[in-house]
C-alpha cells in the first residue's frame, strides 16, 4: 500500500444494526435508558429481540459507518474490525467493502457470533442501542494493520473500543503506530455513558495521543464533569490540536488553538432517525481535513453528511452524498 | 386451535431480501431480465452478491409478505415456509412472528442454508429479482400444518411453490386439506416467468383447486397465451370463482361469476419501490375477504395496502395499514 494511499483508517467494533421502530413504553418496560447505548450479553440479546417488533438489518458499528460515509464522499478509507466468519459477519464484510473501503481483517473462526446492535427508533427519531459485542472483542493488537495504518493519514478509533480490554490495547497500539508513521490519531468519544465507564483514562488518552477530537455535548460535558457546554469548551481547550464538538440541532463547534469556528446545523425537512448523526459528522469533517480544507469548511461537510443520514432510517448514507457536498459548498 | 380462530393460512418460500440500488448498466451486465425473477444457485448468488452494492436485509417472500400485510390490517393468519437453523433463519421467524403471524414449521438441520433474494431497485421503483432457494425447498407434505388449515378460513398459496417439486406436492395435499375442511383455496400466480415455467399444470390446477386467483396483468397473460388483456380476462371468466387481476397504476379488476369490479389504483405520491405491490394487495383483499366484504371494497382494500407499500423501500408494510384503511375506506 502506497504511502498517502489512503485518507483514513478507522478503528472499531465490527457491527451489523437491527433496526425497529418502537415507542417510550417499550424502552421504559425493558430498562433501556432513552438515547444511550446499553452493552447487554448473548441472553440478554436474544430476549431483548424476542421482544423486538419486525427488524431491519444494515451493517453498522460506529467507525464502520464513519469509513462508509468518508467513501461516500469519494474518500478512499480502510477498517479494521472483528466479525466472526458467520451470516451476519458475511453482510458486514460485504457491506463494508461495496461502499469501496478496505476491509481485510481476518474473521473469528470460533467464539462468539458477529456483533449485533438492536436500535429502537421512537417516533420522535430518537434511537436507543443495546449492542451484543460478540466476536468484535477478539480484536486484539495482531489485527491491526500496520501497512493500512501508515498509508492513511488520519486513523480514527471510536471510543467504544474501550470496553473491551483487547480492543483497547489494539487500540493504543493503533496510535502509536499512526503516530510513528507521523500521521493523525483521531477520536470519536462514541457514548456519554460510554464516557462516564473510562473517564480518566479517555483524559489521560486524549492528552497523549490523540490529535483530533470529536464530542457531542453530553460526551463532552461527561468528560470533563462540566455543568454545562462552555465549562466543556473550556475544558477541552489546548488538550488535543483540534476538537469538533457536536450539538444536535444547535450545529458544531471546532476548535484548534486559538482558532474557533461555530458551525450551524444543515436543515433537515424531517429528522426520520438520528442513528450515525455522529458517525457522519465525522465522516465529512474527516473528508475535509484530509483534503486540506480549512476548519470551518470541514465542519460544513460534516454538518451536511449528518443532515443526510438523519433524513432517513439507518446509519450509512443512501444519498449520494459526494454530489450534496459539491452542490452545498458550491451554494456558499 | 379453535375453528375460524385464522383468516389465512399462508404457504411459501421462507426468504430474506437482500436489497439494494443499482441501474440498469448492472442489471444487463449481469443478465437479469428487468422486473422479473430469475432463481439461482449457491453459486451464483455468492458472485451476485459480490458484485451488488450494500445491502439492507428484511424478511421477505411473497406469501410471508401477504401474510404480514394481513397481520398490519388486524388480520389472524399463520404461515408455513422452511428455513435453515441459521441467522438468517432466525431473523426470517423472529419478523414473521413480530408481526404477530403464527410461524411453527421447524427449521432444516441441515442442508441449504436459508433462503435469500437478491433485490435490485432501480431509479425508477423497480425490481428485478435473483433467488436462490436455499432450505425454502426443503418444504415438503410433512410440513403442513393441518390444524393451521383447517383453522383458517382461506388457504394462500405462492405460484413459486411449483419450482420446487416437494413443495408443489405440499401444495396440492394443502388445497386439498383446505378444501376437505370446507375452506377457500386462493393461489398468487407470482411471476410471469414462474407461469411460463409451469402454464400447463396451473391452467389445470387452477381449474381444479383454486377458489380465488391473484394474477397480475402478465402473469393471466401469460397463462392464457393471450395477446392482450381483454382476452386474459374472457379466459379466466368462469374457472375459478374469483379472479383478482392487478394492472399497476391502472388499478385492479375483480371477477366473480358475472360479477366484475374495476378498481382504481390507489393514488401515491412517490413510486420508490415496487416490491410486494402484489403481496399486499393481496393481503388487503383477503383482509376484506374474510371479513365478508363485498368483492368491491376487497379489492380497494388491497389498493391501499399496494399503495402504502410502494411508496418505501421494502416488501413488508411500515405505516399503520389498519389505521389507513379505516380511514380510507370512511372517506368513501
């Protein structure tokens, strides 16, 4: 793989979504608490599905659908990630590579099946995830990929990696690797709660390896124990190179030193379901940064990839989003 | 299980769509004719699938469709398909049952895997199919549910059953179990090529077997050999009680004895995909059907069930079909 061959390469839980619709009595009958992301084991996922209403499969994982959307966007990507060699890890690895990134990590022949995440979209667009991590915690520092992380300049881990202890060392083996290849470490807090399990040691982590940040508010405010977004804001300053601060409907801040840009969101006709409003967010910026863009611009083309996705159900893109960006940045 | 306690009883091929985008370049690339399905084998389908764009995978099959249009109308019904003990299996009997559809036919522990149907959807709503069969022809006479058909007032049966030749055998012993217990036998002819395939054993079938027919403009045409549709209709007049003909945009026609009906297509904003428009239409006749509704008001039933459907990607409904139909039919 030649050097600068690739833009990215992402980092992350190797995940196929289970989608369906359901409403607040579900969530509150079943202890889901509303918006977050709830880790449950194989009996736990396969009761919770009992109870689920008709499903919607799509490849997801948080990173997966960064890397997807970066490819929609006409960037070349790579991901490493966990299936185990069954149905659903075959939808995934098919999934993935049909967008155009490089997925070569090989799958888990024993163990625990591939990865599922039962998303509940209430009628409000909100989503509620449960996720079963099943063989996507075998990844261990042995699948990375050495070649793909020195060839992409930017290598971009999702937070949620962290729970799961061989994914994490794979995880600080990944940025030191990127960062001896001198490329970027960026990273993506994935989950308040996700957050609240690792906060000192994501503190410690952003500190010391990673460059490039990307929060919503609540992940934020959690990381720093802030009250409220501008005690975040401060917090985060000077503590990687950049941050991108995500606020839903209030758009995005970024942040690099000195340099501040506030980013409005990109109207949406109707929000249908904000599943992937992150992971494409972060998609476009990523896009941008690689491409030389000046910071405010990536903030747009992230702010306009997350306006897309959350048009409709599902977590990677169906618009052709690299036609949108053109005519959006175009339109000034 | 009590008598009258199912509407319909649905037998057919248990299958996962696998759907996505594509244009006509692909479909002619890969040979498939444009709106029709081709079967395929597990060869086949592993190339096709290499070369199909991501995926979405919900449960399909054309009878399981009707079935689960049926149960979103408030109808009772049950279904009898074979699939694999595998995870596509598994998601195939977790929708079907979702939807509130009785679904007890023990998965294959061995052989095929589950069935899955390649979807392509062009741009302008159509889809053009690939299955390959996989376990759903493992179905055979022992399968049936003799108590399921003797429960429901009408028996449903898929014309794709006939292509694989245990389940054409389940199929006659279901019409004739239906028929000992009193009950309606109806048949969905499926697919032109499928009538092709089979015209001469359907023609006599159907005058021996079939109560209700559903058939849409090509395929009667096609049964009959006849040049347009007004000869398609003179032919079916009078061998089979009724015959339910769907003509796509230009509505439906109903014939019972000398009884005949046109009804309008219902009327959709935005054609996206056309998969399941026969399935559901069906299910809203049978719904109307097995409430004693004249044969008028079952066909503009199954007109709103078509439109709903087509109007988003996929072969299972998503609104609220038994809201839109009260709503629909109130508003005269």
């Amino acid at each position: 793989m030649a050097e600068d061959s690739l833009d990215v390469v992402g980092i992350g839980n190797a995940i196929v979504d289970v989608l369906a619709q359901t409403d607040d009595a579900f969530l509150a009958a079943q202890d889901l608490p509303k918006g977050a992301m709830t880790l449950i084991d194989a009996g736990r996922a396969e009761e919770l599905y009992a109870a689920m209403g008709p499903g919607v499969e799509v490849s997801g994982g948080s990173a997966a659908n960064t890397l997807a959307g970066l490819a929609a966007l006409g960037g070349r990507g790579g991901f490493v990630g966990k299936v185990r060699n069954d149905q659903l890890g075959g939808i995934f690895r098919h999934d993935i590579r049909a967008t155009g990134v490089t997925f070569r990590t090989p799958a888990a022949t024993d163990g625990a099946p591939t990865a599922r995440c039962l998303i509940f979209v209430t009628r409000d667009a909100q989503r509620t995830m449960a996720t079963y991590l099943g063989a996507s915690v075998e990844l261990g520092p042995d699948d990375l990929d050495a070649e793909m992380i020195a060839a992409a300049k930017v290598t971009y881990l999702e937070g949620y990696l962290w729970d799961a202890p061989a994914a994490k060392e794979a995880f600080l083996a990944a940025a030191r690797q990127a960062h001896e290849s001198g490329r970027k470490v960026a990273l993506s807090l994935s989950d308040p709660f996700c957050v609240e399990r690792h906060r000192d040691s994501f503190v410690e982590l952003i500190g010391g390896h990673v460059d490039i940040l990307f929060a919503n508010e609540h992940e934020i405010c959690s990381l720093f124990q802030a009250e409220d977004f501008d005690r975040a804001l401060q917090a985060v300053r000077g503590h990687c190179e950049i941050a991108a601060l995500t606020r839903s409907a209030k758009g995005a801040v970024v942040l690099a030193g000195d340099e501040v840009h506030v980013i409005d969101a990109e109207p949406v006709d109707q929000v249908v379901d904000t599943t992937g409003a992150g992971d494409l967010f972060a998609a476009g910026f990523l896009y941008g940064y690689t491409r030389g863009e000046g910071l405010y611009d990536c903030g747009r083309i992230g702010a306009v990839a997350a306006a897309e996705v959350i048009s409709h159900f599902g977590a990677r893109p169906e618009a052709p989003l690299d036609r949108m960006i053109s005519e959006r940045m175009a339109a000034g």
